[in-house]
C-alpha cells in the first residue's frame, strides 16, 4: 500500500465531513460540553428542587389530629408541616390529595405517660419524589419526639441515654486515593467515550461508503488507479480520526466538569463540598501514567468501531439504510457501560479481558480508579488491535466484492 494514496483518501473523506458544520458541532462541541452540563446540571437541578420543597410549608394530612401530642405537633410544625385534618389518610395520598399523611391513635400522651408504645402510621408514595421528602419530614420529627421520650424514661429510671448504645460503629474509607477521586459515577467516564467514538466515527463513515454509492462517486474513485486497500484504509483513518477526536473531547469535558464541580460547590456547599465532588467523580486526578494508559485505550477502541463502521455501512444502498444497520451498536455499547455500576459483583477473571469493547470499557474504569493491572492492560490492548484487524480486513474483503459495492 502507498501510503501517500492512504493520506489522500483520507483527506477527502476529512474535507467532505467537514463542510458539514453538524460534523465539528457533534464531534467536539457536543463531547466537550455534554459531561460538565451533566455532572453541573443534574445535581444543581435536584438540589435546587429538593432545598425548595424543604423550605415550602408541606400540607399533609393528618387523621387524629386532636390526638396530637402538642410536643409532636410542635416538632411536624418546625419542620414546614401544615396539618390537614383527614379521616381517609391512605386515599388522599393515593388520590394526591396530599403527598403524604400520618394517622396518630387515640389518647397518645396518656398511654406513652404511662409507658406504653404506640404506633403512628405513615403513609407515602415510595417512588414519588415529593411524597418521600414530605415523609421524611414526619419520620424526622417523629423520630426527634421519640428520642425525647425515651430520654426521659432514661431519667426516671436513673439511667444515661448512652446505655442503648453499648456498641458504635466507625466506618474507614479503605478506597485508594484514585478510586476516592474518582467518585461513584466513575463509570461515566467510559461510557461517554464508547459513545462518543461511535456517534463521532459513524457520520464520516456513512458519508465515506453508503453516500458515496448514493452520489454515484464510489465507482469513479474505484476506477481510478488506486488499490482497494488503500481506499478502505483511508477512509478507516478518516473514520478514526473523527471518532477518536470526540472521544477525547468527552474526556476533556469530564476533566473541564469537575474543575469547574470543584471550584462551584466549594463556595455553595462549605464543608459537604469534598464529599459531593467526589460522589460526582469532581475530584478525579490522574496521573501521567494512567492518562497514557487511557488515550491509548481510547485510540485502540476507537480503532475498532472505525473499522466495525466501515465494514457494516459498506453494505448499506443509501444513507438511511446505513444509519438503520448501525441503530443497534449503541446497544451493545449501552449495556457493558451500564454494567460497570455492578462489575464489583461480578467476577469473570482475567479472560473477560479478551472480550472486545467490554474489556476497553472495564479497562478504562481499572484505570480511572487507579486500579488496572499489567495483565489487563496487554490483554485488553492485544484483543481490541486483533479484532480491529480482523474487522478492517473484513470490510476490505467487502470492498473486493462488487455484489456490495454496486448493490442497487
């Protein structure tokens, strides 16, 4: 193969994608921004609506409401609780009438005086966002009155609260610094990469083989004196190009998002400001070591679904015949990125590294979380360039094979 044939393929299949503005705005706009909007957006959003409904007076239904302890009612009121008297607490809830209730027995002062237990019922929506931060408000002041009371049973027998805990519980964070940082949402990182060297490699690859055969300029390049190998390589390499460089716009976007996750909640949030960057995955920090590890893991992965793109679209008639073969990929990049939340639980050994695209994925969160091995690493990089072969030389096979080319 000439290599200077390549880099001229390549170079038109790049120009052509690049006259379409959609192309840059998909392949590194939409990556860099993505990631911050959704680590900044999601948890400012929730926030947001969770701080106001715990300032707004929540109307909740209340059957008993004479039955009330004036120590309880004070304690629901101090929690922006308005009572509304119900005499069917359970159909209101489930009618929306109101986002939660509570039902309190008869004479509760004189039977706790009397030290018996009494039970009130809290009726909610598990599931309903609304409905569980209304109950929670009741459980929290229920809960404080309840504490109240056993403390004072305590006094009268003569005896220290701290009895009924004769055991505590000190929890050590036994993570290593990297997997600290790297948050529970780590797994996003991965997932947004795979994602986007698919949408950003499948675009050039479409255009370079289905909307080639729809504008007729598929047979003029192969008639001209250029090797098939060379065509195929070139757009490969142009398919890569795209796909890989909006992989590594994903990536910037995650670094960019949790800057700036840092540098907002450590002036909103004060001390619990650590605690939810880390959550976020906002106090990432990798080494050189391990962004090396990552790029070229992305540069093999990427390599893989450029030469998959080729391979499938080249069998396409038109361009939305190719875009209907490829609709099926992202699920079977979905689903092993999705999977990463319960790799912990699950437990394959050393072979689940030889699985393409699931290794790249699980390689990627090892290397995230400080956590990737030698071995991984050679077996995810020698199985991802193996397959990529394998799938290149597939489509050029395709590419040999005019009951493909000039499929009408």
């Amino acid at each position: 193969m000439r290599l200077w044939m390549i880099f001229h393929v390549a170079g038109k299949e790049i120009r052509s994608t690049l006259r379409d503005r959609r192309a840059i705005l998909s392949n590194l706009l939409v990556p860099l921004l993505l990631l911050p909007i959704v680590m900044l957006g999601l948890p400012l959003l929730i926030g947001g609506l969770v701080s106001q409904q715990q300032e707004t007076a929540s109307q909740i239904g209340i059957e008993g409401l004479d039955n009330l302890p004036d120590a309880l009612r004070q304690r629901l009121e101090a929690q922006n609780i308005a009572l509304q008297a119900t005499d069917t607490p359970e159909q209101a809830v489930r009618e929306d009438t109101y986002s939660a209730a509570l039902s309190v027995p008869a004479n509760v002062a004189e039977r706790i005086g009397q030290g018996e237990n009494v039970e009130i019922t809290v009726y909610t929506k598990p599931g309903n966002l609304r409905s569980e931060l209304d109950s929670g408000k009741i459980r929290s002041a229920v809960q404080s009155y309840r504490q109240e009371i056993v403390r004072e049973r305590l006094e009268e027998a003569g005896l220290e609260p701290s009895i009924l805990e004769p055991v505590t519980i000190s929890t050590v964070n036994a993570n290593t610094e990297a997997e600290q940082a790297s948050g529970q949402l780590s797994w996003l990182i991965p997932f947004f990469i795979a994602i986007w060297t698919l949408s950003g490699g499948q675009m050039t690859a479409i255009d370079a083989t289905a909307g080639e055969k729809e504008r007729g300029t598929l047979e003029v390049l192969l008639v001209a004196p250029i090797r098939r190998s060379e065509v195929v390589v070139g757009k490969f390499v142009a398919t890569l190009l795209f796909g890989l460089s909006a992989a590594l716009m994903a990536i910037v976007g995650y670094i960019l998002g949790g800057t700036i996750l840092r540098s907002l909640f450590s002036d909103m949030m004060g001390d619990q400001a650590s605690e939810f960057t880390q959550v976020m995955g906002g106090s990432l920090s990798v080494g050189p070591l391990s962004v090396v590890l990552l790029v070229v893991s992305t540069l093999l992965l990427a390599m893989l679904i450029a030469a998959l793109l080729i391979g499938i679209t080249s069998f396409a008639r038109s361009f939305r015949e190719a875009q209907t073969y490829l609709a099926p990929l992202s699920f079977l990049l979905i689903l092993p990125a999705i999977s990463l939340q319960f790799s912990e639980l699950l437990d394959f050994g050393p072979l689940i590294y030889l699985v393409p695209v699931v290794n790249a994925l699980l390689l990627m969160d090892d290397i995230v979380t400080g956590s990737a091995g030698a071995l991984p690493v050679l077996l995810t990089w020698a199985s991802l360039l193996a397959f990529a072969a394998l799938l290149l030389d597939f489509a050029y096979r395709s590419f040999k094979r005019e009951g493909v080319i000039f499929r009408t």
